[in-house]
C-alpha cells in the first residue's frame, strides 16, 4: 500500500468520526447529550471499519483524485449512502439508537467532507501545476467546442508531460463564442484562427472535431496553414473505436486529410458475387495493391485464393493476416516471378484459377529509367508469360493492373504498362479468356506512391516538391482501387475494352 493511500485512509478516518461530532452538535445546538455521546463512541471503532470496508469496495482507493471527475463524486455519494444503511442497520440490531436528524446529517456530512477532501486534492495540483509549469508550456489552441474539444482540454490538464496549456477555443456556433469550457473561453470562428493565434501566441493548433467531413478538415487546415504554429489533429469518429478521447490518439495532420472528399464506396456485395466458390489467382499478392485485392477477396469465400509473389516477406505478412482474419480461407502462397515462364505456366495450370488478377510489376518511375531492361523484362514479358497461360488454360477472366502513366506515355515505366495494355487487347480478339485492363493513378498508401515523398518532405519542413507548379493530381485510398478493379471485371464483354482513368477532384 503506498503512502498516499495510507495518507488517504487516515484522513477518512478523521473525517468520518468528524462527521458524527458535527451532526450531533448541529442536532443538539452545541450540546450535545451525553447518552448520544456515548452510544457513538461505544461504537466508533466498528462504525469506522464498516465505512472503510464499504469504501474500499467502491475502488475509492483505487481511483487516481487527480484525474477525478463527476463519475469518482457519484462513487463517493454511493458509498456514503451504502456505508451509512449499513451503520443504522448495525445500531439497530444492538439496540443503539440516535435521532434520525443525525443519520441524515452524517450521511450529508460524509459527502461533502470525504467528497470535499478529494476534490480539493485535485484543486490544489492544478493550482500547483498552473503556477510552476506556465513558463515552458505550449499555448494550445482548441478548434471546436463539443464533448471532442472539452475531453482533449482535460486529457492535456491532466498529462503534465506533455506541458501544453489549453488557452482557447475556436467554434463556427455563433452560439458558443463569448462561453467557455472548463474555463477556456470559446473565442471566435474559424476565420478568427490566424488573428487569435497572433493576439494570445499560440504554438499549436488541435483540431477535435472527429465528425467533420474531409472538406471540412481541409478547410480548416488551410486556416491554420497561415499560422506558424504547429498543427494536429484527432482521429475522426470511425477511429475511435473506443468512443473516448486520449491524448495518445491525437496526431499531426496526415495528406489523407486533405482530400477534400469522402471515400467512394460501391456495393461490394453485388459486385463480387463471381468470386464466391471461384478459384481466385493474383500475381503480385504481396504488394499494396495486390494485398488489398487479396483482402477484399477473402471476404467473399473464394473456393480458393492462389498468392504468387516474388517478395516472400510481403506473402508472408498478407499470408498471416489473411489466416488469422479468415480461418476457413483456402489459401495458398506461391514464390515465384512472373519472369519465369516455366513455372508460370505450371503454376495456372496445376492451379487452374477462374480469374486472374495481375498486378505484379515494377511501377518506380525513377528507378525503371536507370534499369529499363528490367522493367521490358518484368512488366512486359512477365505479363506476356501470364497472358498466354491464361488463354492457354482457358482462365474465364484476366485482369491487367495499368496506370494512366500508360496515356501517351514519356517514362520507361509507362510505356511497358502501355505495351502489357496492348498485349491484352491483342489476345482478347482471339482468345476465349475476358481480358481487360483498369488504370489509376496515385493511390494513397502505395508502395511507390508520390504520398510517401510528400509526408517525408511536410515532416521535414518542406518544400513539397511536384514536376510542375500548375500540376494537378488526382488520388484514391488503397480500398477505392482494388473496388475499381472488381467493377471492371464486372463488366460484360462487349464492355472490356474500355479502359478507366479514376481522375476524382
């Protein structure tokens, strides 16, 4: 036991005895009957270890009094009544009576003295903090005054390591401006953020509005990019799954912030009804695009879903993730490149997959024009290797995995994936498979996507470098991707040919 709680116990037990002095006092006007007195004291030891025991079975020695809020109160008003039923019961039965006007003031006095003593336990280590931590704080800056904002204000009071000072309030309720929340005054809007930030020298800027859409975000991102002062964020609502705020869950403000949009959503269910009880191959398995199609997959009980893979690290993780998730899954990791035609070829054959998903390739545009013959080797040939076994073996579909660097394409890399676009169109006019090829562009979270450049470039203070300052682009999360890619196999055959540029605004 440490010596708070000691400190604590000992407190209550002059307390608790105060309390029937006070009562009695109070009842009797300042004197108090000597028969009263002494049937107390005939019982205070019992009366005091009843209240302890009853205590200590509310957790009132558990919870942590700097941290107390209305839930530790209720727990002290419930004990106080629990132990003081308790009392009058054990009085009952030795025949020890005392006025009920003392019963009732006891329990009151219980209350507001264990209660009291608790409370200004926490006053006084904010007093302290307040006085002896306000050199060497940051001045934070709160953008939105609901239940987010006033739990973020209490986390960081109550976090004295992360020396920050909660100093005001943004909100775009017209209501709320001139109010205040756990004394922090709601001060203006949004258009106010550069202006406070200035007048009351503001550090960083946390924006604790987990329902707000993603324009939303950025709109109010944009605010506080005119600022100099740092800027995080809490997770929406879907990430907090939990429901409570915590200062561990506040984060910088990430690029996936900033798109200004929703996430596009089909209905998975219709559209991947072909897959259930197929034999499902996809080539590149391991990779971001690969992993995800292979995720989405799994939800809808293939009859088996074939990974080949030439990174075995990537097939392991993506093999262990999707055996934990679906226990039932037939799944089966090949490690393989689709530059080897022999085994390719083997691996359809022996494996006689429904449809293929090929989205093994080397996508670094950079890197592809220092080794170009390696991207002709492994974009083009290792698709060709696919795409005759596949028509070889009669696969139902095929689908290619292509980028829009394949529209009039200036890089290695985008004229390989023009060339396997190619490749598909040419065999389609023969063969019995269904082929068809979807483009996209940047996809967020990517291996290889410019995403990861542009954090490491804000994380460093910049600039953000792109090809040309009025150059526009256009993104998609990881899951939008892989739902493009099933809507394109969808499609009916005289539809196939088309090819999908997703340019989302």
């Amino acid at each position: 036991m440490t010596r708070r709680k000691i400190a604590m116990i000992v407190c209550d037990i002059l307390l608790l005895n105060a309390s029937y002095i006070i009562a009695m006092a109070l009842r009797f006007e300042g004197s108090i009957e000597p028969q009263y007195l002494t049937i107390y004291l005939n019982n205070a030891i019992i009366i005091t270890i009843i209240k302890l025991t009853v205590f200590y079975f509310f957790k009132l020695y558990k919870s942590l009094w700097e941290y107390a809020s209305v839930d530790e109160l209720f727990e002290v008003v419930a004990a106080s009544l629990t132990s003081n039923i308790i009392v009058i019961g054990y009085l009952t039965l030795m025949s020890s009576y005392l006025p009920i006007s003392v019963y009732i003031m006891v329990t009151l006095s219980d209350m507001m003295l264990i209660g009291g003593h608790r409370f200004i336990y926490r006053a006084f280590r904010r007093f302290k903090n307040n006085i002896f931590s306000e050199s060497g704080s940051k001045r934070v800056l709160i953008v939105g005054a609901g239940s987010a904002g006033a739990m973020v204000i209490k986390e960081l009071r109550n976090h004295d390591a992360l020396k920050s000072k909660p100093v005001a309030i943004i909100d775009d309720n017209k209501k709320k401006i001139g109010q205040s929340i756990n004394g922090v005054p709601v001060v203006g809007n949004r258009s106010d953020i550069g202006y406070i930030c200035n007048k009351m020298k503001v550090d960083e800027i946390i924006i604790s509005i987990p329902s707000a859409k993603r324009k939303q975000i950025r709109d109010i991102v944009d605010e506080c990019r005119k600022t100099k002062c740092r800027i995080r964020i809490l997770p929406g609502v879907y990430e907090l799954i939990d429901g409570k705020v915590s200062v561990s869950k506040i984060r910088d403000v990430d690029i996936d912030d900033l798109l200004g949009r929703e996430e596009t959503k089909l209905n998975m269910e219709d559209i991947c009804g072909y897959i259930k009880g197929k034999r499902i191959l996809v080539t590149g398995g391991g990779g971001s695009i690969g992993s995800e199609l292979c995720r989405q997959i799994a939800r809808f009980s293939p009859g088996k879903l074939i990974i080949l893979d030439m990174y075995e690290n990537n097939a392991y993780d993506i093999q262990n993730e999707l055996l934990k998730n679906y226990e039932s899954l037939n799944l089966k990791i090949i490690i393989s490149s689709v530059r080897d035609k022999k085994k390719t070829e083997d691996v359809i054959r022996n494996e006689r997959p429904d449809v293929i998903f090929h989205a093994a390739a080397y996508k670094h545009v950079p890197l592809m024009e220092e080794n170009p013959m390696e991207a002709v080797k492994n974009n083009i040939f290792g698709t060709l290797n696919v795409v005759q076994a596949a028509d070889k073996y009669d696969v139902k579909k095929f689908v290619l995995i292509s980028t829009d660097k394949a529209v009039n394409p200036t890089s290695v890399m985008g004229a390989t994936k023009r060339v396997c676009e190619k490749i598909i169109q040419s065999m389609d006019k023969t063969s019995s498979t269904e082929f068809v090829a979807v483009r996209f562009g940047n996809v967020l979270g990517s291996n290889g996507s410019v995403i990861p450049l542009f954090k490491k470039q804000i994380a460093e203070g910049g600039p953000v470098t792109v090809t040309h300052k009025n150059i526009t682009r256009y993104f998609m999360t990881i899951p939008e991707a892989c739902q493009l890619v099933f809507r394109q196999v969808q499609w009916q055959k005289e539809e196939r040919y088309l090819y999908w540029i997703w340019e989302i605004p």
